[in-house]
C-alpha cells in the first residue's frame, strides 16, 4: 500500500501516516518497522507500506521510502481543509433565570363566593 506521512517525530520514532485506501491512519512506531532505517520518515514522504490492525489501531509494518518530500504541501493543506471542531459540551446554567423561576411557582387565583 501507498501512504504519505502526514505527522512525525523522530526523537519519540512515530509517525503517522494517510493510506491510499482511505481508511485508518496507519501508526508507525520503532525503526524496527523501517525496511532501511537510516533516516526516519518526514511530513510530506511518500512511503510504501503494509498494515496490520491490533485493536483499535492500525500499525504501519515494513515501511520503505519512496520519494522525500513527494507531498510536502499535504499536512498543511489537510489542515486548512478541516473545519473547526464544534464544542460537544455547552454551558447549562444550574440556576434558573427570573422568568423560569415565576413560571414554575404556582399560581394562586381567589374564587369569590357568589
């Protein structure tokens, strides 16, 4: 499979990378998954892989270097593509406002005797 990595650090030896089928990210993680480890894979290499699913987490196994730098302008153009999260929380006042408090007292009402 073809991939592009598209975040890396090479002091912790990790990288993640996007996968032509467009599933999963793939998790790189040791050199012992590098098929030549002098150089670890930058942002923007374009990289052949395989892929072996443990869990939840897609690893990257057998990674070879194809071209440097093929995609450079991809993480960043993935990042200006990707809309701003929208909080999943929101503020709940755990006081009601005046108008709530007037509406869930009971109204009283005289009956005059006729």
């Amino acid at each position: 499979m073809i991939g592009v990595v598209v975040w890396s650090s090479a002091e912790r030896e990790k990288a993640v990378i996007w996968c032509e089928d467009h599933a999963a990210l793939a998790y790189l993680q040791g050199r012992e998954n590098l098929t030549r480890t002098a150089c670890w894979p930058q942002p923007g290499d374009l990289v052949e892989l395989e892929s072996e699913v443990l869990g939840a987490l897609r690893h990257a196994r057998s990674v070879t270097m194809l071209s440097e730098q093929e995609f450079a302008h991809l993480p960043d153009m993935l990042r200006a593509n990707t809309p701003p999260a929208e909080p999943h929380l929101r503020i709940v006042s755990s006081t009601p406002e005046p108008r709530e408090q007037m509406a869930a007292q009971p109204i009283l009402r005289a009956a005059v005797a006729g």
